[in-house]
C-alpha cells in the first residue's frame, strides 16, 4: 500500500506540503523523529523520508524495513538506527534518493535539491 487516504489532510496552498493535525501514519514511511515524537507534526522534511521509502518500493519491489515483518519489529529497527533500505554501493540515483532517508531531518534532502541533483 503506497497511500494512507485514512490520513488524507487538507492542502494550504497549490504546494503539495499538506499541514496534518496527526503524526500518525504508516510505521515503514513514517520519519523516525515523528514517530519518537521530537517533532509535533508532519512537516517537508517527514514529506521527504516517506518519498524516499516510496521509492526505494518502487525501485526494488521492497517495502522499508522489508526484513521485518511485524509493526513492533519495524520499530525496532528504527529505534535501533537501522536504514530502511540496504544499498551496497548506490549509483549516483540511488546516492540521491538515500539523502532522502538521512536519519537527522536537518541533513535530509529537500525536494528543491533532490530535483537539482537528479537533473544533472
């Protein structure tokens, strides 16, 4: 399942940064800092990591945390630090969407950069 229309929210503007009123979510597209709770509500960041997980679905046919295979074990691994996926030697394109997963929200890619760099 790619989407969640149980957390649908409310657009402010023509962006696509949706403003929640939840940090709830799918436990393998949700940032870790959302669901450790450092951050009170979704945010372009959050936006961010979920698009990576999307991605790394897409590409590999793979969920996020695919190893694990219950919610209590999918925390686990993002409590213990663990990536979402597991690249050996990402080319330039995977290199680029596993910016998207950086564990600190602050050294995340944000959308503006991930197009700049995948434009090259």
């Amino acid at each position: 399942m790619l989407c969640d229309f149980g957390l649908s929210c409310t657009l402010l503007d023509s962006s696509t940064y949706a403003d929640g009123s939840s940090t709830a979510g799918t436990t393998r597209y949700t940032a870790p800092e959302v669901l450790s709770y450092e951050v009170q509500h979704r945010d372009r960041k959050s936006d961010m990591w979920a698009f990576g997980c999307t991605s790394g679905q897409i590409l590999f046919d793979l969920r996020p945390y695919h190893a694990s295979e219950t919610n209590f074990a999918v925390l686990r691994a993002i409590s213990d630090g663990r990536a979402p996926f597991e690249w050996d030697g990402p080319d330039e394109f995977l290199a680029s969407i596993s910016c998207c997963l950086e564990r600190n929200p602050n050294e995340r890619l944000t959308i503006e950069e991930l197009v700049l760099r995948l434009d090259h």
